[in-house]
C-alpha cells in the first residue's frame, strides 16, 4: 500500500514593518506556535523579541502536494521581495522546513558585496549577517562598504528632534536611527521628542501567556520589567504566570 501524502499549506508571516516569513507545512497550527516558541528560536521568535510587534498569519494556499508547495513558496517569496518586504526566511524555498542554507564565509562575503552598508544588508538579508556576526567575519564582510560617523557631540538636541519627526513611533525610531535615540534616551528627551508620536496601545486579550514570556526575555530582573513593561508584567503576576515568565532572571538577594 502506498503510503498517502499530506496536502501541503503555504502561508505567509507578516509584521508590521514590512518583515515577513514564507513557509509551508503539513500543520499549520502546530508550525504557527513553533515561530512564537522561545524553545525554537525561529527568526520570527527573534523578529518579535527585538520589535515587539504582533505578528500576522495568513494562509496564501492549501491542499497542495508537495511539488506544487515548492513552486508556489518560492513564487510567494518573490513576490513579496518585489513589493519591497524584508524576508526573514533562514530555509530555502521549498525546503518543507528541511535544509539550511549554508553560510560560509566565502558565502557571505559575496552577499554582504550586494549592499553599501551594514544596515542596508542587516536588513535585507538578516541570516547570512547573523552567520556572519556569530562567526565574527563582519569586518571581512564589510570591508567595502561605507561607514557613516558623526563627529562627537553632533547629536545635539535640536538635531535628534528633528531626526524623531521623520518616524511615527518610538520602535520605528530606535530601528531606524538607533544612535539619535540612544542619545535622547540617556538625556532625558525621548518624552519631549516622541510627543508626536503614534501611542501603540495593545488591543484586549493582547497579552496572552506566551507574549508574557516573550516580553519578560527582554529584561534580567523581575523590578526592571515591572519598570519597563508594567502591563506584561501586572497581566502575568494576576494570572499566576510569573514564575514562568522569570525563570530566567537573576533573583537579587538581600544581604
């Protein structure tokens, strides 16, 4: 008897931000909770770690074989790169979530020679920067490419406000201008400068258990999150999720 194969599901992640991820799978449910996993690690896990964005699903086709799922991932792919998204995919088009592409270094040094910054490449093409930062062969990679320095004391003020008008919220402006935020952050002016700013309030229901942990891996401390992200923070201490989300905080003593 031949064994019956599973109808294939090509769907698309999108963010907010123009990030998207586009997979297929036998299980939809299954490979959705796998993404938002911290066991996993996916690079959507990691997209949501670092933005804080609410993720997406969107099913772009089913009940497809498995040669069929191939040629339509890839077309979605293309798709989406030609509408100027930034894909997230660290798998190959129509791997069926098997193979990796392998960075190597010869490898990445030719990607990196594709863009004139490393921004420009983090954010086009964010799997083979990482491979080439987590094997510290970014200076190889980026020989070519131009750095931008501001001389001290250029981020006045006046001039981080007027770099604040150009985004419409405080995550957009620490992405895209991550030194002018810094420095108003640290002298005191982020209120004042992001008064113009889009306030992201999160819908109800927003902050289900695994978005609790998710948001709770970003601080070391019980104290700095209640400081930092007090609506996480308050939701998972009165649904008794806590000590989950904590696990991984250092627990201060004291003397």
């Amino acid at each position: 008897m031949k064994q019956k194969i599973e109808n294939r599901v090509v769907y698309a992640i999108e963010f907010p931000d123009n990030y998207v991820y586009v997979g297929l799978t036998k299980n939809l449910k299954n490979r959705f909770k796998q993404h938002l996993s911290p066991h996993h690690r996916s690079y959507v896990y990691k997209h949501i770690l670092k933005t804080s964005l609410t993720p997406k699903l969107i099913k772009l086709e089913i009940d497809l074989n498995e040669n069929d799922a191939k040629v339509k991932e890839f077309q979605y792919l293309k798709e989406y790169s030609n509408k100027n998204w930034h894909i997230i995919n660290k798998a190959k088009p129509g791997s069926l979530g098997g193979s990796i592409i392998k960075h190597t270094k010869l490898a990445c040094i030719s990607d990196a020679k594709k863009y004139k910054t490393k921004r420009e490449w983090y954010e086009k093409s964010p799997s083979s920067y990482d491979a080439a930062r987590r094997n510290k062969w970014l200076n190889d990679c980026c020989s070519h490419m131009i750095i931008k320095r501001k001389i001290n004391g250029y981020w006045s003020k006046n001039i981080c406000n007027l770099e604040s008008k150009k985004f419409t919220s405080k995550t957009e402006w620490q992405k895209k201008s991550s030194t002018s935020y810094c420095v108003a952050r640290k002298n005191g002016w982020l209120l004042e400068l992001s008064k113009h700013m889009q306030k992201q309030k999160k819908e109800n229901g927003f902050w289900t258990k695994e978005r609790c942990i998710i948001d709770a891996k970003k601080y070391n401390t019980r104290n700095n999150w209640r400081i930092k992200s007090s609506s996480a923070s308050s939701i998972a201490s009165k649904n008794g999720w806590l000590e989950e989300c904590c696990s991984h905080m250092l627990i201060l003593r004291k003397k």
